[in-house]
C-alpha cells in the first residue's frame, strides 16, 4: 500500500463509549457537573483519543506549512508573491505574531517549506521539503500533478509520524502562502456548492478591484475544472495548494497516530475539510480552534462538524488561533487529570 492507504487504514473512529467513560470520570471531580462547560468536553474527547485517562500536553507543537500559489498571476492579492518568502524568513527570526503567541504559550514551532517560489537559505531552522516552486495558475490548468499531490500529503502525514516519534502530545497546524485565500475559497465553494459570492472574503486587504478579480478567477476555474471536482483529491489537484495538500495530510497523519490536532482559520479549515471528505473518522480526532472573519469558514466549520473554541475576529492565519486555543485545551486537560474527586478530597457529592 502507498502511505496514503497505510494511514488511511490506521485511522479508527473514536469509541463513543470511552467519550462515555470520562464524562463519568467527570462526575467524580471537585465540581458540579457540566459547570466547566466546553472544556469537558474537549478533555472528554481527549481521553477517547488518547484512550486514557492519563492524558498529558506537555509537549504541544504547532507546524507551519508555506508555498506559493500561481493563481496569483491574476491579481488575486494585495500583496506580491515574494512576502510568502520574506515572512518565512521573519517566522524564523522569531518576529511573527505565532512566534509571540507561541513563546508566550510554551507552544514547539516547526516551519516548513513545501513549495515557495523563492529560494530560501538552507538553515536548521526551517524545514525544507519543497516539492515544486509554487503551484501552476488553476485558470488556466490544474495547480498540481498528481504526484504533486502525493508528496505533499505524504510531507504532512510524516511530519505528524516525526512529531509522535518525539513525544509530541498536542498538534497543530497552521500555513503562509500569498494568494491562498484564493485557494481555500475555490475549495469551500467546490467542496459545498455555494457561489463564490458567499465565500470570497477579503483575505490579506484586498481592496474592492482585487475582489472582483478573486470572484472571477474562482468562477472559471470552476468552470474549467468541472469534471474534476467531484472528489476531494480531484478539488485539491484542481485548485488547491501545497501547503493544504501538507496540511490535510497532517490531518491525517496526526489522526492515524491518535494524537489530538487542531486547525487554524479560513485554508487552515479548507485542508481539514478536504481531510475530513477523504477520511469522515479523522473528524474526530480535530478540533477547530477560532472562527475566522472570512466568510467561507463558516461553510467549512458545518462541513466538518466542529463548533470553534474562540471567536476573536480573527483572520491572520500562521496558527495563531491554534496557538490561542491550545491553552484551552491544556487547561481543560489539567483540570481532568489534576483536580481531587469528591472521595479523595473528603468533600461531599450532592
């Protein structure tokens, strides 16, 4: 079998009764039932992942996957292509707002090149696992080949093989890419059916002419590639990017290892989802960090199944939502793996 099939194979649905089992374990805590609200729940489904009532996260990563994107080619963003490099080089200096959110955090950063156009100098800081120099313009052809599409999910599922090898208990992911809001929203409006209108937002500031040139980009390759968009790997080869394709192979990848793993925002959620159509039983293992200011994540979130933890307006990307809603879901689990039962505290249960 190809690593694709073997992870796809490994991927198990959650035991609803294990779910059952800590929500029980929950009764038992210091506190009147359900008064922790959502975060049960995240520790609930933490313990089904894991299978275990000895969870731990102390060794949480965030994996950041950047390429550039040839639909750029029709003015698609308010930034030029070249920033896709230049904020790779400031996440490795450390001057990102994910590198404050992730220091203030405790939170591990890896950042990967799967495909930016510009040449990055080789540094032990940045992994380098490009596949090609950026995708093609999906009007005009597919935005990759098929083998494209195999190296870059096979990136993402061995980066979450690596970070379970080295002990990692918590995974998140997020990306950079100029012009892959244009990506995700050609994604979400394949993926649900709706009209680019309802899904195209503005991304990195685009003004109002640079809208009317997303809509419009997005509508023909729609057109273009109608035939293919039937499947999820059909919609990724059409007009997806290599860093969705690495991120939805993460997805899977975090999945197979039975680790949980968090999403970020608007393409975050655009690889996730094609995750979740190519393989329904990794929904269990996600969690959606924050919902996005952009328009088509709400679609994205329903597909998936998932109710954000944060709502802060947020739509910058990087994993900075996912760095936020990783001390929720730490906390949640302290407090599940930490706090005394009514028995052993001596304090009566009602």
């Amino acid at each position: 079998m190809t690593l694709i099939e073997t992870t796809l194979h490994e991927i198990r649905p959650i035991d609803p009764h294990r779910i059952e089992a800590a929500k029980q374990r929950q009764l038992e805590l210091t506190k009147p039932p359900g008064s922790l609200g959502r975060l049960e729940e995240i520790a609930n489904r933490c313990a089904a992942i894991r299978e275990s009532f000895s969870l731990t996260a102390r060794r949480p990563r965030i994996v950041l996957f950047a390429a550039d994107h040839g639909v750029c080619a029709e003015g698609v963003s308010a930034y030029p292509q070249e920033v896709t490099g230049q904020m790779v080089l400031n996440f490795l200096r450390g001057g990102a707002a994910i590198n404050a959110f992730a220091r203030s955090g405790g939170i591990e950063l890896r950042v990967v090149d799967v495909g930016v156009a510009t040449p990055l100098p080789e540094t032990g800081e940045l992994i380098s696992r490009r596949v090609a120099q950026g995708t093609r313009n999906f009007c005009t052809g597919p935005a990759m080949t098929e083998t494209e599409i195999a190296a870059a999910l096979g990136i993402g599922i061995e980066l979450a093989a690596d970070a379970a090898a080295q002990g990692c208990d918590l995974l998140g992911f997020g990306e950079m890419g100029i012009g892959n809001t244009t990506s995700a929203s050609a994604i979400t409006a394949a993926l649900t059916g709706q009209d680019p209108e309802a899904v195209v937002g503005i991304g990195a500031a685009a003004d109002d002419a640079c809208m009317v040139r997303k809509r419009s980009a997005i509508r023909r390759a729609l057109t273009l590639h109608a035939e293919s968009l039937g499947d999820p790997l059909g919609i990724l080869r059409c007009v997806g990017g290599l860093e969705i394709a690495a991120m939805c192979g993460f997805c899977l990848g975090a999945a197979a290892r039975r680790i949980p793993v968090v999403t970020d925002g608007f393409i975050a959620t655009a690889a996730t989802a094609l995750a979740v159509r190519i393989c329904p039983a990794s929904s269990g293992y996600l969690f959606a960090s924050h919902r996005s200011a952009e328009p088509g994540h709400a679609a994205l979130l329903e597909l998936i199944g998932h109710e954000p933890l944060l709502d802060l307006g947020m739509r910058l990307g990087e994993g900075t939502g996912v760095a936020l809603a990783i001390s929720l879901i730490r906390a949640a689990i302290a407090a599940f793996t930490e706090m005394a039962t009514f028995r052993s505290a001596g304090v009566s249960n009602k």
